[in-house]
C-alpha cells in the first residue's frame, strides 16, 4: 500500500470514528443533520479525517434510517430494542457503506465496523455486528475486493 492510500485509509477510518459518534448522538439526542455537521465539523479531529466521506455517508446513513431499521431488524438474531446506540449506529454506517459505496471492499466495511464495535462498543457486541454484516454481505452484489 502507498503513502498515498495508506493516508486516504486512516482519513476515512478517522471519518468513521466521528460517523459512529454522530449517530450515537443523533440517536441520543435527536440533533439535526446540520446541527451534527456543524457540531463535528469544529472538533479537532475532522481536520485529520475524510471530510467528504464523513458528510456523504452521514446524508446518506439519515436519510435511509427506515430501510436501515428494517434491514436490521430482518437479519438481527436479537431484538434491536436490545441493540446499544453506538452498535445500532456502527451498523447504520456499515449498512449504508455496503449499499451505497462499492468502492469500498466488503472485508474492509466488515473489518473497520469490527474494530469501531470493539473500540466503542459493549464488550462483545463486535461479535453481533460481525455476524449481521457477514448475513448482509451475501445479499449484496458483487463488489471491489481488497
């Protein structure tokens, strides 16, 4: 991997990391998507992350939050009322990315939700959004391999 790609990845790692944080947020708090991009687009850390990817797959996580609950609760073992806000919000990113960015190889949406669910989530919950995202995938077409 070049300089070059290897920056671009920990820029959109960074901008997930701040996603998984605003859709905590906007679950916890109702705030507006222009209330989160302000809010997120002063913290520190966005200047270190992928500010395109981060108001794109925002918009876009927002604007599909039905489809996304219902995708959820069809592949969920559990109840999502059970689902925690930021595992809940670490699979409305993943799902969104797995829809709408085939440029994104699936293992690399799989792997980077596993690490933000081990990161910010309950202790084993990475297990749960492993095991979703792994039925989703299979549904999904053929996508860019890493």
């Amino acid at each position: 991997m070049s300089a070059q790609n290897r920056g671009m990845a920990r820029a959109r790692h960074a901008a997930r990391e701040l996603l998984v944080k605003a859709l905590y947020q906007w679950q916890l708090a109702d705030a507006s998507e222009a209330e989160l991009l302000e809010q997120f687009g002063e913290a520190p850390q966005f200047a270190r992350a992928d500010q395109h990817y981060f108001r794109e797959m925002l918009h876009a996580v927002l604007a599909d939050v039905e489809r996304l609950d219902a995708l959820l609760v069809k592949q969920a073992t559990r109840d999502m009322a059970q689902q925690d806000a930021v595992g809940r919000a670490i699979l409305f990113l993943a799902l969104t990315e797995l829809k709408s960015r085939p440029d994104v190889p699936t293992n690399v949406v799989i792997n980077e939700a596993v690490e933000l669910a081990k990161r910010y989530g309950p202790a084993e919950s990475y297990r749960f959004v492993n095991a979703v995202l792994d039925k989703v995938a299979v549904t999904m077409p053929a996508r860019e391999s890493a």
